[in-house]
C-alpha cells in the first residue's frame, strides 16, 4: 500500500497513560529491576491496546502513547479507547498480584488521559528510525489530561469531546473546567467511574495521594 496514505488529519481517541511515581521507584531500583518492571508492563498494556483495535504510538520510559481509529477506522473509536482503558488497569492488578509474589514493589498507580478530536496522523522521522505517529492540540490535550490525574488523584480522565461519545456505555463525572495551552475555552474535563451500573467493586476510585 502507498505508505502515503497513512498520512492524514484524521478524527480519533488518543491515549496517554503514565506510572505514578515511576522515576523516583527506578532510582531507587537496580537497573535490571527497572527493566523486570517495565518490560511486562509495556507489554502487557500493549496487549490490551491491541485487543481493542488500537495502535501503540510509542512508549516514553513507563509512559504509554496510543490512539484509536487509525490506521483501521473504527467509528467507536472513543468507545474502544475507553473499554481499553478499563481494561489496562484490571490488567496492572493482574501484575501487581505477581509482583507481589516475587517480592517486587507493588505501590504503582497508573493515570491515563483520553480525548477526541481531530489531528495529523501519520508516518515521521529519519532515514533512521521513523514513527507512526500524531500531532496537534487534541494529542497535547491527552497528555495534559494525564498530567491531571494527579491533580485529582484520579485513575482515568476524559475530555467533553470523548465524554459525548462514551457517555451511553460508561459513567463519568464532571471534574472541573480547565484552561489549557492551545485552546482559548475551557476544557471540561470527566473523572470516568466505570461502566454503566458496574458494581461498586468495580467502580474507579480516587487514590490516596
């Protein structure tokens, strides 16, 4: 196929998730822990990723890029990177439970940051290495809504634009207007709780700071 076509501004879902705390556990770790650690992790997030019809952008230490909706269109792109989400953090129960039988630490919090809109996808970088990749506001507002899970110790936070799109499958709450660079309005932004009257079990809760 052209490699071409890939390039294109595109709507869809992107993600960003990221470990609490990851920089100051690997300085504390050996290198060879750090890299015990991480390697399943990646891996297994990527699994759910794909799982649901994403596309891992790239990984930056412990943090994880992905969107939903290109290459493969899907029209529930916002659904699927929700769905994913949720999954990434039965997922890292899952290897918390194991690191706790091999004696690894197990104090690690995931936030993730989720919008939708419009951006450039598309195929970038050097002779050397090249990238499949996104660029524009709505990906620095992903990232910047990952940032905010801190703020509000919160696992997962959405935008409106996402929020529109999930609301039918998934409960969220409305967190706080925010002013981020790039956009002259407020964002909304959404403290997701889970999916439509999920038991309390399985319901998002905050995380003590």
């Amino acid at each position: 196929q052209d490699l071409n076509s890939l390039n294109k501004r595109s709507d869809i879902s992107i993600i960003f998730s990221d470990i609490r705390g990851f920089t100051t556990l690997s300085e504390k770790l050996a290198p060879e822990d750090v890299v015990a650690l991480l390697n399943p992790y990646l891996e297994a997030m990527s699994k759910v990723i794909y799982k649901h019809g994403g596309t891992v952008d790239k990984y930056e230490g412990d943090a994880i890029i992905a969107f939903f909706g290109e290459p493969v269109p899907f029209k529930d792109h916002a659904i699927r990177a929700l769905r994913a989400s949720l999954d990434m953090r039965i997922a890292l129960e899952e290897l918390k439970q194991e690191w706790e039988k091999d004696g690894r630490p197990t104090q690690i919090e995931m936030g993730i940051g989720i919008n939708s809109g419009d951006v450039f996808v598309g195929l970038l970088g050097s002779a050397q290495r090249i990238n499949y990749t996104v660029i524009g506001d709505n990906a620095n507002l992903a990232s910047r809504l990952q940032d905010l899970t801190k703020t509000y110790a919160w696992p997962i936070l959405i935008s409106e634009s996402t929020y529109q799109q999930v609301k039918d499958e998934f409960d969220a709450e409305f967190a706080d207007a925010v002013t981020v660079k790039g956009k002259t309005k407020p964002v909304n932004v959404y403290k997701v709780i889970g999916r439509k009257g999920a038991p309390k079990s399985e319901q998002l809760q905050s995380w003590q700071k």
